[in-house]
C-alpha cells in the first residue's frame, strides 16, 4: 500500500482519536513508514473512541475512514507507569521502615542545617528587642506541598514565639493557607501552654494578588521594623520584593523554597536559605521527632538507590546498553 | 492631554515608584487601595468565573446531571463553621480533604513528573564522541554531587563532604547564572513601565505646554 | 473522634488520586476528576474567609483609630468599589467583566486596566531596582562561594548584551553554555531532591504523621 | 563602601529613561535567525501576498513583543504585503493587536482596512482554532473584529485557510507560539516565524534546526536586530523609527545594555573597594 520511498519521501502515518462520533480528533500516535503499530495510552476503559489514520507527507495528508467504536478494557492497571509504581513501593516501603525503626528509638542521625539551627536565635533576638517577628508562609495555597512543609515550620516558631512570648504576625495571601495557617498557630501556643497570648490578628488575611500583598508586607516591613523575617513556603517573583525590603531594615532573614528560578534570590538577600529538600526536611529537623526523623532516612535510602541507579545507567549507556534508560523513559 | 484613565494609571505607577526612595504617604494610599481593589478583582473574577460556570449554571440548567455539586457547596459551607463555636471542628473536614486530595496529586506528579524523567535523561554516555563526552560528565558530576549535598544522614566529611562541596560550587554557579539570566526579563518589566510613564503621559503634557 | 475524622478524610482523599494514576478504570477515574471539580468550587468559597478577615480588621482599625485608619478607609473603598462591580457582573449588570462587544470598558474591566494593571505592573517593575542593589551588595568575593556566585553572573549578564557579543562572541557561548550544562546539572540535583522530600512529606501528610497544619497537635 | 542603595537606584532609572527618550543606537550584530525572518519575507514574498500575523502576547510582555509586530507590520506594508490579523492569546492579545494596528496603520495613509489589512479579532481556546484554520477560516472568525461578515471584505473573498497565505508570523508570549511552529508548520506546510520573549526563546532553536521555522526574532535584542534590517533596506522606514515618542526595540535594547552595565559597574566597583579595604588594616599590623 505504501511506496517503495516512503521512507526517503518522510511519509508518517498517524493515529487520531476521539471519544465523540462526530467529535475533533485529535492525533494520540505517530509510526513511520513500514511500521506497522501505535500505541495509545491514557484511554479510560468503557468509554467509546472512534479512531482514523492520516497518512501525512509534508504538508499534505489524507484521511481514513472512522473505525467504529472501540472499547479499551481488561486493564486494570497502566502499564506504562510501572516505572512510577516501583519507584513509589520502594519509596514508601524505605520511609515506612525507617519509621517504625525510629518508633523502636534508635536514634537517627541527621546533619547540620544551619538556617534551622538559626531559628532559635531569630526569635530570640525578635523577643530581646521587642519587636516583631514575620512569618511569611509563601503566596500558594495548601494544595502546594511547600504550602504544608512552612506550615509545620510555621508551628515550631510559634511555639517558640509563645514560650518567649514574642510577638509574632503571619500575613497570608491565599485564603485556605490563612485558614490553616490559624490552626496551626492557635494549636502551638495552646501546646506550649500559653493559649492567653494567642490572639486572632496574629494571623492575617491581606489579599489574593501577588503584588498588591507584596506591597502591604513591604509597607509593613518599613513601617513596623520587624527584627526577623521568616520567608518560607512557595514563592514567585515577590521573593527578592520581600527578602531586599526586610535586608535593608536590617531584619535577620530566614528564607526557604522549592521553587529553583526563586532560590537565588533568596541566598542573595537573605541570611540563611532553605534549599530545596532542606526544606521538606526542617520540621523533623526541628522537632528532632523519631517518626519524622525516620521518614528523613527512609527518603535517604531512595536517594541512595537512586543515584545506585543513576550510576548505573551511565555505565549501561555508554556500553550501549539502553535498558536503564528506558525504564526511566517509560511515559 | 492625557485622559482620566490615563493620569491615574500616571499617577499609580508614581506612586508606587516613590517608594525607591523611602515610604510616603502616598505609597501607602496606593499601596492600601492597591490591597482593597485586588481582593475586590478577585471577588469578581471567582463570582464570575468559579462560581458562577462551575457551580451555578450548572446546577440551575441541569440538576439531574449536576446534583453531586451540592456536596462541593457543601464543603465550601463547611469553611465557615469556624465562625460557630460548637461545630467550629468541623470545619478542618473540608481543609483535610482539599489538602488530602492534592496532596495525592502531587506525590505521584513529583515522583513520576519529575524524579523518574530527571533521573532518566542523566543516564548519559560517556563512551567517547567528542566535546560533547565531556559536557555529559559535567552533567553527571553536576547531579549527582548536589544529590549528596541533599543527604542528610551521613555526616559531610571526608569523601561525602568533599563531594557535598562541589554540589555546592554546582549551586552557586547555578544561583549566580539565574540571577544574571533573570536582569533582563526584569528591566523588560521596567522598560514597559517607564514607556507609558514618559511616552503616554509625560510626552502629551510637554507637548500641552510647548 | 474530633481528631481521627479529618485524618481519615485527608487519608481517603489522598488515596482517590493515587489509585486512579495507575487504575484505569472509568469509576476511579470519574470519582477523582469529579472531587478535583468540587474543590476548585471550595476554593473558590475561601476567598470570602479572606474577605471577611479583611473587613473586621478594617473597621476595627477605623472605630479604634488605630495609627494608620485613613488608609483602612482608602482600602475598604478599593474593596467596595471593586467587589460590587464584580458581584454586578455576575449577574449581568454594567456588561459583565470583560470588555464590551464593541470594544469599550465595563468599568470592571476600566479599573483593571487604569488601576489595577499600573499597580501591578510597577510593583513587579521594582525588581528591576532591586536586582541592583541586591547584586552589588551580595556579589563580594569573600570566599570561594561567593566567587563563584560572583563570576556566574558577571558572565551571564555580559554575554546576554550585543557589547558582550562585540568584545567576545565566547561571552554569549559561554552565557549559553553555562545555562545548559552547569546550571542545568544543579536544577536537576535540586528538582530531584526537592521532588522527594515533596513526596516524602506527602507520604506523611497521608498517614497523618504530619498534620500541624490542621491545628493537630502530637497526641496519638 | 556601603552606599546608599537609592544611589544605585538613580542610576538605574536614568539608564531607562535617557534611552527611551534619545535614540542612541548602539550597536547590534544581525544574527542568523533574524536574517532569515527578514529575507523570507524580502526575498520569497511578492507585493499583494497574504500574511498572517498573530498576536499571541498581552500587556506583560508587550515591551518585548510590540516592538516585533510593529517591526513585520511596517516591512510587510512597505512591500504591499496584505496583512490578516488575528489574535489568539487570553489575556489581553486583541488589545495589543488594535493597538499596534492602529498605530503603524496611521503611518501608512494610503492603505485601505479590508483591503490591504484586516483584523478578525480574537479567538478563544487557540490549538482547536489554529487546527480549524486548515479548513476554513470563515467558520472560526465569522466576521472581523467590527462584526462584519468575512464577505464583505475584499481581502477576504479569496482567503479560506492556510494554503490562500504565504506566511504566519506569531508573536507569542507563551506556549501559542509553539504551536504555530510543531502544529501548523508540522501540519499544514505554512512557513511560520515566531517572535518569542527572550525568556522563552532558547526553547525554539529546536524548531529553527528542525526546520518548521522560517525564522526566530528572540526577545528585545531579536527585534531590533529586524528593525536595523528594515531601516536599511528602507528609507522611509528610517524616518519612521528616528520619530521621537516612538518606543522601538532599539531604545528597548539600549536600555537593557545600559542597565546591565550599570549593575556590573557596581558589581565591579564594590569588588575593587572590597580589596582596597581588606588589604589596608593588614599594613597597619
């Protein structure tokens, strides 16, 4: 059917599809001329598709008729994301581990973090000079795990900030990290036994946009002089808004995010910087909590089989052999 | 002249720019509107484009369809049982299952979207083809040294700390290249600023006058 | 029970997405789509939280004079005027949003462009400022670190301009090369180890270990 | 050596505004992809041809991306190029388009709106629109952005998808861009250059090799690379760019030279009084 050139001439066929009989289709797979098979994948079983094949040469292509309906079926499991699957058992076996581990109190060493070993200081030094602390839990909402990581930091400088008694605000742009966020606040000063001094304002709602809140915070900074700023959580373009503001009123500035394009800024401006990981790791860091601690090392473990894996497939890829990276390509 | 529009955007972005210098009175009054007029934007844009296809068209033109939308208002409700002291527990339900249901979200896209891929596409032959050999290894190095300087439960001394120390050059070199990298998008920023300052304001006042 | 509800939820919740990642079954798949379509709406309901926040704290500042109150009314004023032409969109009045078939404003959409837009685009515009003095204060070379922090950039930046191309066209090579590869290769360090600890707290949120940000505490 | 960080603020800011106000021209080397924009539509298209110029950016990257459009709208009128504009990005794209339209329009008297250009407005959802172009452009855009029928224009009659036209030219802001270059070109043939924001730009090299480009204007320095191209292949062009309130990529470009010397400057300087100052207490021991 096809011609001896078709190859040389570049000719594609490729395979489109839609769940609607009179629907827009839309091309899921693509095989050369000579080849003679096309995987689609992500489909949901039960549903109906209709599918036709467009030989396509340069510009021009031509259409098949539609197939009838086709029903995927019998799957219950997505193959292709076995790569995912082995990565997570592994994952949470190691974590799950490590934890119980942990619970039967073999301690677990963790190195030092130095922007954490600096928490105690900062919130000192605020209650010392009698002025503010900010904490700024990052501009995403909960959906954002950073958003939770600044959270569970967020409960040990309040409960710190309730045992000194210093003076503590959190400023929130995203409405269900407010909501959280006073949870997390009223419950650390209530674990430190110091619910008196809890006080609603202390955590604040400003505004939904990312500069109009940077603008109140800044103003604030300026205004009120806080002595130590906390910058933790998922930030965007605010971060160096915020950590040059609160650098040039002299504020001792904690700083952390996942965020990469974010990160330079933040080392640039502020005292200390959680990078990355650091980050998710701060509140076991902090609690020294055997079960968090061993979640750590659970996490760890799979960082070391990983880079075993890593290695591994640079060996393997360059005698050839391309079996490690097509397990890691398997989309 | 400038029109009504134009002078106060004009007068906004002066407003703004005065707080280079120091905070002013009238970097708070922008600054304080600023905070008003954008929860008000927000207000419309979620009533508008939320709410209103997401939630009530939907339940008002077919509610057999629909009906399980209930349950999401329901949930939204649920938020402001805080305001009632006695089932104010409830409300940490409609938190614990938004962040629950993300949270899943985003385990499986970090460990698939972004584990497996990055750890994939480091798999690089370093059989010899060139300059390019020495590029991967650079890669490979690059990688793998600030995975160690991410490990947490070894000390870093010795070959770990060694390694752990050319993870870090590995970062600030990295740090130091974004943030060159990013000046000009910025000054862009500043650029588009300063064109409407000068050309769409200042430009037709001058000309007003001479 | 006023603890183990919302653990088990979150539990529950986080395990809908989980699965239908791997099953492909059409149920799995319905039942997490349409929880993702419930809590967008619930999202779209705590904005009102913030809202009301905001007003309390505003009118308490006025009644109390606090320092400040003239720019609580300045804000409030924002607010209302916004909000209401916001809320009258919704139900069709002024236009809707968005501009007009013809071309002009609604005023939703006249605030956006001559208020809000300014506002906006001269905060993010700063930086351009901030960059400035953040670079000559930090960029020192006072060890090793910060050397190499120094020169990165200095390179970056000179290779992105036309002089830099004039004086060397190595500079943009070497701007490009620097992305690519070293850069690159730290990104990917920190996105992997990042992406981990992510799942790692994930995992955690999951079986309840982590819960502060429910106002849970420790106890079992 | 601490200095007051507002200095360096005044330095910044008159390196912004003196350029945009003084055209100072520094000068800019022409880079391949830009040359093959510029000689694609010099060279391969003919007085009273089609183009299709998108406008795939908003307000936010308008400094970046306007000064491209205006750049290819002035070119293709001077040649007698027809111009088709549409625009397909959300936030603000149709605004653009008039705006930058009504502008270089002004400087062209003679042309005639439904016959030597014509603006169809905006599309939503842009992939399926892009897809539905290849068989009729009268079902996406029904009428033009004034709400006239397609019919009724001259320049329309004759138009029905991609293969009436000679050329797409998208300035994009974000992923629209891509699209034209491994949909439409990969698709349907149409030679296609994209005029991206500086950020973004590395990303399309891939699709200049792979040739599903005609040509790439890659942020600021991409544009006024084109606007030196047209300056010197047309004089009447260089009156309109030497106009004095006229925001152009070359000012643009002066601009980021100036400020990113500027912060080097300083860079430099706080290094050297950081040496000076160190050394000095060590002689006094």
């Amino acid at each position: 059917m096809e011609p001896e050139n078709a190859k040389e001439l570049g000719l594609k066929y490729q395979v489109l599809r839609t769940d609607k009989p009179d629907g827009e289709y839309t091309t899921v797979g693509e095989a050369g001329a000579g080849e003679q098979e096309c995987v689609d994948r992500g489909l949901i079983d039960g549903q109906a598709y209709y599918y036709k094949v467009r030989s396509a040469l340069g510009a021009g292509f031509a259409d098949s008729e539609p197939t009838q309906a086709a029903f995927s079926k019998g799957n219950w499991f997505r193959f292709y994301r076995l790569n995912a699957l082995v990565l997570l058992v592994v994952f949470s076996s190691a974590v799950l581990y490590y934890i119980t581990r942990a619970r039967k109190a073999k301690p677990i060493y963790i190195r030092k973090i130095a922007g954490l070993d600096a928490v105690d200081e900062a919130v000192g030094r605020a209650t010392e000079m009698g002025k503010k602390m900010l904490y700024i839990p990052g501009i995403m909402s909960v959906d954002e795990i950073q958003t939770i990581a600044s959270l569970a930091i967020l409960g040990h400088v309040a409960k710190l900030s309730a045992t000194y008694n210093a003076d503590l605000e959190v400023p929130n742009k995203d409405p269900l990290t407010f909501a959280a966020a006073r949870e997390t606040v009223k419950e650390a000063y209530l674990e430190a036994g110091r619910p008196d001094l809890f006080r609603e304002e202390m955590v604040n709602y400003v505004t939904y946009d990312q500069f109009a809140y940077t603008a109140s915070v800044t103003g604030k900074m300026v205004r009120e002089r806080p002595a130590t700023n906390f910058l933790i959580g998922s930030f965007y373009a605010e971060s160096l808004l915020l950590a040059e503001t609160g650098q040039s009123i002299g504020a001792i500035q904690i700083s952390g995010t996942a965020e990469v394009a974010q990160l330079p800024f933040f080392v640039v401006a502020c005292d200390y910087t959680l990078i990355g990981e650091e980050l998710y790791a701060a509140s076991a860091y902090l609690s020294r909590e055997p079960v968090l601690l061993g979640s750590i090392k659970g996490q760890d473990i799979t960082k070391f089989l990983l880079i075993v894996a890593l290695g591994l497939g640079v060996v393997l890829e360059s005698i050839g052999i391309k079996f490690m990276t097509t397990a890691f390509r398997m989309r | 002249m400038p029109g009504l529009g134009t002078w106060l955007a004009a007068f906004f972005t002066l407003c703004m720019l005065s707080f280079l210098y120091k905070d002013n009175p009238f970097f708070r009054l922008a600054e304080s509107f600023f905070a008003g007029l954008s929860l008000g934007y927000y207000i419309g844009i979620v009533m508008n484009q939320t709410l209103k296809p997401n939630l009530v068209l939907p339940l008002i033109h077919d509610f057999q369809a629909n009906w399980h939308l209930v349950f999401a208002a329901g949930l939204g409700v649920i938020l402001y049982f805080r305001y009632i002291k006695r089932v104010a527990w409830v409300s940490r339900w409609a938190l614990a299952v938004y962040v629950g249901y993300y949270v899943g979200v985003n385990m499986m896209q970090k460990l698939h979207g972004e584990v497996i891929p990055q750890v994939g596409d480091t798999m690089l032959s370093l059989s010899y083809h060139g300059i390019g050999t020495l590029w991967n290894l650079v890669m490979v190095i690059g990688v793998l040294s600030v995975l160690i300087y991410f490990y947490f439960s070894t000390e870093h001394k010795g070959v770990i700390g060694g390694i752990s120390r050319i993870g870090i050059w590995f970062l600030m070199i990295s740090f130091g290249a974004a943030f060159g990298y990013t000046v000009m998008g910025r000054v862009s920023l500043l650029i588009g600023r300063m064109v409407f300052l000068v050309n769409e304001w200042a430009r037709p006042l001058i000309g007003l006058i001479t | 029970m006023k603890r183990q509800i919302p653990l088990l939820l979150t539990f529950l919740a986080g395990a809908i997405p989980t699965i239908a990642f791997f099953v492909p079954q059409k149920h799995v798949g319905l039942v997490s789509t349409t929880l993702d379509s419930w809590l967008i709406i619930v999202a779209g309901f705590a904005l009102l939280l913030g809202v009301v926040n905001v007003v309390q704290m505003n009118t308490n500042k006025i009644k109390r004079q606090a320092s400040g109150w003239p720019y609580a009314i300045v804000l409030l004023a924002g607010l209302a005027i916004m909000g209401f032409f916001g809320v009258a969109g919704a139900f069709d009045k002024f236009g809707g949003i968005a501009t007009r078939p013809d071309g002009s404003s609604t005023p939703f959409d006249w605030l956006y462009k001559y208020g809000f837009l300014p506002l906006q685009g001269t905060m993010f515009a700063l930086l351009a400022f901030f960059m400035a003095s953040a670079s000559y204060r930090a960029f020192r070379a006072r060890n090793t670190e910060a050397t190499i922090l120094l020169i990165a950039a200095l390179l970056v930046m000179f290779g992105r301009i036309p002089f830099g191309e004039m004086v060397s066209k190595w500079f943009p090579l070497a701007t490009e090369w620097i992305m690519g590869k070293p850069n690159m290769a730290a990104q990917r360090g920190i996105m992997i180890g990042a992406a981990l600890g992510a799942a790692s707290m994930a995992l955690r949120v999951i079986l309840g270990i982590e819960r502060s940000y429910l106002g849970l505490g420790k106890g079992e | 050596m601490q200095i007051d960080r507002r200095i360096i603020y005044l330095f910044v800011a008159i390196g912004t505004i003196l350029p945009i106000i003084f055209v100072i021209g520094l000068p800019v080397s022409i880079t391949p992809p830009v040359q093959m924009a510029f000689d694609r539509i010099e060279n391969q298209l003919q007085k009273g041809d089609i183009a299709l110029v998108s406008f795939d950016y908003g307000p936010s990257s308008a400094p970046e991306n306007a000064p491209m459009a205006d750049a290819i709208l002035r070119h293709c009128f001077s040649k007698g190029i027809k111009v088709v504009v549409i625009a397909l990005y959300p936030l603000g794209g149709l605004s653009e388009a008039v705006n930058e339209v009504n502008k270089v329009v002004a400087e062209f008297p003679e042309l005639k709106y439904g016959v030597d250009y014509v603006n169809l407005g905006y599309k939503d959802g842009a992939q399926a629109a892009m897809k539905k172009m290849a068989e009729n452009i009268h079902e996406v855009f029904p009428t033009d952005m004034n709400g006239t029928p397609l019919d009724e224009l001259p320049i329309m009659k004759n138009i029905r998808t991609y293969r009436d036209m000679k050329l797409v030219v998208s300035l994009a802001t974000g992923i629209i861009g891509e699209w034209w270059a491994n949909l439409v070109n990969a698709q349907f043939g149409i030679p296609v250059i994209v005029g991206p924001t500086a950020v973004s730009a590395p990303k399309y090299y891939a699709y200049l090799e792979a040739k599903q480009m005609a040509g790439l204007l890659g942020g600021l320095k991409g544009a006024s690379e084109y606007e030196r191209l047209v300056v010197n292949s047309y004089p009447k062009l260089a009156e309109v760019y030497a106009t004095p309130g006229l925001y152009t990529a070359t000012k643009g470009m002066d601009v980021q030279s100036i400020v990113h010397l500027i912060m080097i400057a300083f860079i430099v300087f706080g290094n050297i009084v950081y040496f000076t100052s160190k050394r000095k207490p060590r002689k006094a021991s």
